[in-house]
C-alpha cells in the first residue's frame, strides 16, 4: 500500500473529510503527472527515432546521387565518342566517294555510332520512399521538391531525348549492318564500346551507303540527339552534386 493509500486510509478512519480530499487531488495530479512524463518520454523517443530513419535514408540519397554522377561521367564518355563518329561518318558522305577514302576505316567509324543503348536509370532509395510514403521522414519540403524535379527531368530525359536517339540509332542499324555482313549486332555491339570489323565492306556495300540520301540527313538527327543528351548529362551531373551537398547539410542540422 502506497503511503498516499495508507494516509487516505487513516484519514477515512478519522473521518477527516477535508485532508482526505487534499490527498486524494495530490494523487490524480500525481497519477496525472506520470502520464504526462511517460508520453512524453514515448514521444521523444518516436521522434528520436524519425530522425534516425531520416538520417539513414539522406545518407543513401546522397550516395545515389554520387553514384549517379560516376553514371553520367561513364556516359557522357560512352556519348561523346559516338557523337564523333557519328559526326565523321557525316562529313565523310557529305564530301562524297573518292580515292581517298579507307572503306575499311569508313565502316568501322560508322558501325561504332550505331553502338548505343538508352540507359534508364531507376533512382531505388527515392522509389522506396514515394512508394512506402516514408518521404514523410525528410521535413524539408524545399529539398523534397528539389529531389522531385530533378528526378522527373532524369526520367523526361529518358522517355524523350533517349528513346528518339535509339529508334533513330536502330533504323539506321537495321539497314546498314547486313550490308556489312554482321549477324546478331546487339549481342555483339553489348560486349563492348567499340565493335571491330574483321573483314573489309564490299564496294557494292560502300555504294549502297553513299546512294542514300536520306542517311546524311537522319546521321544529322542523330548527331543532334546526341549533342542533347551530352548537355542534359552535364546539367543533372551538376544538379545531383548540389543536391547531395544539400543532403549532407541536412544530415548535419539533424544531428
């Protein structure tokens, strides 16, 4: 029995009314007063704990977007030497057959701006947190809408600027690589950046390319493609850099 308990008893035997109700009031803002500390020692623990999960989840955006930067890097590398041969293969038609042209050397610059696949690069730690709704950890709505932005312009990118460069990239294929006698081109163009002939084209092969005229035209197309996802790589390189700075200053006003 509580010495509360035990007083109250003894004032009930006494019949003392008045000191009874005293202790009986100290009691419940006792009582209440527990309560109150307890919820609100849960209540620091829960928010104890949000803040450890947001932590957590801001230390691994921010090493997807550093490992988003390396990604574009690699592609921008990949990108630019496609663009170049691309680019020559133009300038080659656009002067037009002559002597001087190295048929072989022709081909195999021409054959090495068609290797191209568009990437989709699927953001795994910002899905997790849309999809589970667990972005309501991070409270800071300025960098929540800078994380939304970026990721749907890395998206657009994709389903815009990519997916033209590759439907245009395989009409040209289709065409071109039987002329250059080259069976099943994807599994053999997925090994590696850079394809190499074994054997020289065929002149008829060589006729065929410089007689088409709208090649030089879809070679422009594609050369401009490229030139777009170069500048927009360089531009979500920059974003993702920022916003993984920002990251970092938040898990710091965290702590």
């Amino acid at each position: 029995m509580s010495i509360l308990q035990k007083k109250r008893f003894d004032l009930i035997m006494k019949s003392d009314s008045g000191k009874m109700s005293f202790l009986m009031i100290a009691e419940i803002i006792l009582i209440t007063l527990g309560i109150t500390l307890a919820l609100k020692v849960d209540e620091w623990s829960a928010q104890r704990e949000d803040e450890e999960t947001k932590v957590e989840y801001l230390n691994d955006l921010h090493e997807e977007l550093q490992s988003d930067i390396l990604f574009y890097d690699h592609y921008n590398y990949i990108y630019k030497f496609q663009a170049e041969s691309i680019y020559s293969t133009y300038q080659v038609l656009n002067n037009g057959f002559n002597d001087q042209v190295d048929t072989k050397e022709f081909a195999q610059i021409f054959v090495n701006g068609l290797n191209f696949g568009a990437w989709n690069r699927t953001p795994i730690v910002w899905e997790e947190l849309k999809t589970t709704g667990k972005r309501r950890h991070i409270d800071n709505k300025s960098l929540l809408i800078q994380l939304h932005s970026y990721y749907n312009k890395v998206e657009e990118l994709h389903s815009g600027v990519l997916l033209s460069l590759q439907k245009s990239i395989l009409d040209i294929r289709d065409v071109y690589m039987k002329e250059f006698d080259i069976k099943y081109v994807d599994e053999l163009l997925a090994d590696s950046t850079i394809f190499i002939l074994e054997s020289k084209p065929s002149n008829e092969s060589i006729e065929v390319i410089f007689s088409d005229k709208e090649l030089q035209k879809n070679l422009k197309k594609c050369y401009a493609y490229f030139k777009a996802a170069i500048l927009n790589q360089n531009r979500f390189k920059s974003e993702a850099q920022t916003l993984s700075d920002a990251i970092l200053l938040e898990v710091e006003s965290t702590k």
